[in-house]
C-alpha cells in the first residue's frame, strides 16, 4: 500500500471487539488479573495501555521500524531516548539542534558525564573528526531547526555504521510521510507528535521508533521505568491527527513553497530557508532521500526592527512556539524555540535578532501573502 493509504488501513483502525471505526479510549490505570499464574497482556497503564498500544504500533508500521514507544512529550521522548546510554559515552549532536534538544543534553545529561560534541553536521568531515574511542551514537535533525540546514543522511549513516555507532533522528520536521530514517539505515527515530503528527496545536505528545528488538528492549526499560508515558486520551488524539497527515501537508509543503519564493523577492527580506529553494544549498542532498520539502520555513528581515514589527503587526499567523498545527505559527527563534542557547552560540550558528521561523498553515495562501507583505511594511 501506498502511505496515504497506511496511514488508514494499518491494522489499528478498528476496534477488534466491537467494529468501531476508532480505537477506543481505555481511561484506566490499572487491569483485572483473573489468573495470577497466566496474567494478560495488560497489567498497569505505565506499562502498557491499548490505546497507546494501537499508537506505537502505528507509528513503527509507517516508519519501517520494530517497535514504537509513546511519551509525554517530544521532549520526553528524546531524553528517554538519550537515556539508553551511560557515563562516560560520548555523543554527537548536530550544532543547530532544537533548543530544548541542546538544554538537555548541553546541561542535563552531561552532569551524568554523557559527553557531548556539537558539530556542524552538514560537513560530514566533521562528524568524523570528532569520533572518539567513547563515541557511542550521532545525534541529527535534517532539516535542522531553525536554518534548514541539511545533512547528508546516507552519508552521515555511512560513517556511523563503519564506526559501530548508533544514529538518532528527530524526524519532527519531515515527519514518517515525508522521510522515513529508518529505510535508510537509522536506529532510532524521535517525533515531536505535538506537531505534524498531532497537527491541530491541541495535544502534547512524542514518539520513538526503534529497529531492532534488542535496542527496543532498552528503551521500553526507560519508558517504564522512568514513567513519562502518553496518556490515552493523548494516544487518540494522535491516531486521529495521523488519519490526515497526508493531506495536511500536502498542502502545507505547497503553501510553503510559494511563500518561500514570494519572501525570496521581497525588499524586507534579506534572506529565506526553506531545502524547496532552488537558492538552498542542501536542496539535491535533500530530495535524494526526502519525498518533499516540508512546511517550515525560515527568513531574516533586513534588519531587527522589522522582524520586531512583523512579529507585532502580523495577524494571520499565530505568534507563538511549536509549529505543525492547521494554523500558521510565525516564532521569533532567539526568544522562543532557542532562548535557552546563549546569545554568542546563537550568533555563531547564525539564529540572529533579525531571523523569523514560520510553519505554513492551511490558509489561503494569498491572504497569508497579503497579511505578511502588510506585517513587514508598516
């Protein structure tokens, strides 16, 4: 089957019970036990529930993984993620990672001596360079957040695997119908479901994919014994969100790409980045394992005062953090998404005062042209 169509039909669109088209919601902590000797499949909802089963079972299908695992949020899916791993190991990150992704792992997991290198992953020479004899996995977002910027996937899975290591992807950006990391030989694979997947800015929520059930078995051992588990509710908000993450982002992406090209001509702008560009530099590495462009885009203002009043004047896109919802969300990186990355890391990497992230939404596209070309003039 074709993934919209996955996406559907993937063996947990109906309740095996009852023939409901919708898994139910099975609010409840704990189950009846009517034979200790034979116990069910279901004990305590920490450990496991059926409708975050039906979840996690969901999102390993679509992407090409053994086994998935729902959290409380995205966060809490990469620090459950990052946890299969001990002190003394060492990981690489790329630079321009999310920044709550750089907290945690910058402030976080290195007091547990987990030793952490960012690199500029979009030079594969660098992820090389610094793999040590402790180097345990690489970290990567592609695109990254906020710039765009693309690694080489292959490439960089190519090196991890000739050095024994471990690839991680936050996939959040792409989501499973746009890339699908795992295909191309990646370990694990984290969403922030709050997203796309979720894609209607009402539900929190993360997910990890794993191949290979030995590695599973680590990373369920930290979601149940650590707890930060997706409630049920939450679980079917996103079996919902997923039924239509095809259409949304299809026409997402398409919205995003004309306003990418209109920003790009605009005397306001002095730059746009956006891997759907002709100008952007990643853009064959990216469509060489990526099936589109995605729907985040970001630009910088020629100057800070208009991207101040942008952000201020703007009235058809939400001025807000998160991104992936049916809305347009203009976010102002150095405050929101990365404020907690300090003002010279940020300025070295480029996430300047002047530089504004947006997520295309599913308004008509010449009103949000309309709107923006307003919000950056008055």
């Amino acid at each position: 089957m074709n993934f919209g169509t996955r996406l559907i039909h993937n063996g947990n669109e109906t309740d095996k019970h009852t023939g409901a088209l919708s898994v139910p919601i099975y609010q409840v902590s704990t189950f009846n036990q009517g034979d200790i000797d034979s116990p069910g499949e279901f004990d305590y909802s920490r450990s496991g529930n059926p409708t975050r089963k039906a979840l996690e079972e969901t999102i390993a299908k679509l992407e090409g993984g053994d086994r998935g695992f729902a959290f409380a949020s995205g966060m809490a899916a990469t620090s459950s993620a990052l946890s299969i791993f001990s002190a003394g190991d060492h990981i690489i990150v790329c630079e321009d990672v999310y920044g709550g992704t750089y907290r945690i792992t910058s402030g976080f997991f290195s007091r547990f001596n987990v030793e952490i290198s960012f690199v500029d992953a979009s030079d594969l020479s660098k992820i090389s360079a610094n793999i040590k004899s402790n180097t345990r996995a690489i970290f990567l977002e592609t695109p990254s957040n906020p710039l765009l910027k693309i690694t080489d996937l292959k490439g960089a899975i190519k090196i991890a695997k000739e050095n024994n290591l471990l690839v991680l992807i936050d996939n959040t950006f792409m989501s499973p119908y746009l890339l699908r990391p795992i295909e191309y030989g990646s370990d694990i694979v984290i969403h922030s479901a709050t997203k796309f997947i979720g894609g209607h800015s009402d539900v929190i929520g993360g997910l990890v994919v794993v191949k290979g059930e030995a590695l599973a078995k680590r990373v369920y051992a930290v979601q149940n014994g650590f707890g930060s588990i997706l409630g049920p509710q939450d679980s079917w908000l996103l079996l919902r969100g997923l039924k239509t993450l095809k259409i949304r982002m299809d026409y997402q992406q398409k919205n995003a790409q004309l306003l990418a090209e209109w920003l790009e001509k605009h005397d306001r702008v002095s730059g746009v980045y956006y891997p759907g560009l002709k100008s952007h530099p990643g853009r064959e590495i990216h469509f060489s394992y990526a099936d589109g462009a995605g729907a985040v885009l970001s630009f910088k203002t020629v100057d800070v005062e208009t991207a101040k009043r942008f952000m201020k004047k703007v009235r058809l896109a939400a001025v807000a953090v998160s991104l992936g919802g049916v809305e347009t969300i203009a976010s102002y990186p150095v405050r929101m998404s990365h404020a907690s990355v300090p003002k010279a890391e940020r300025e070295r990497l480029g996430i300047t005062d002047e530089l504004i992230r947006v997520s295309v939404g599913l308004e008509d596209l010449d009103d949000l042209i309309e709107d923006f070309d307003r919000a950056l003039k008055e």
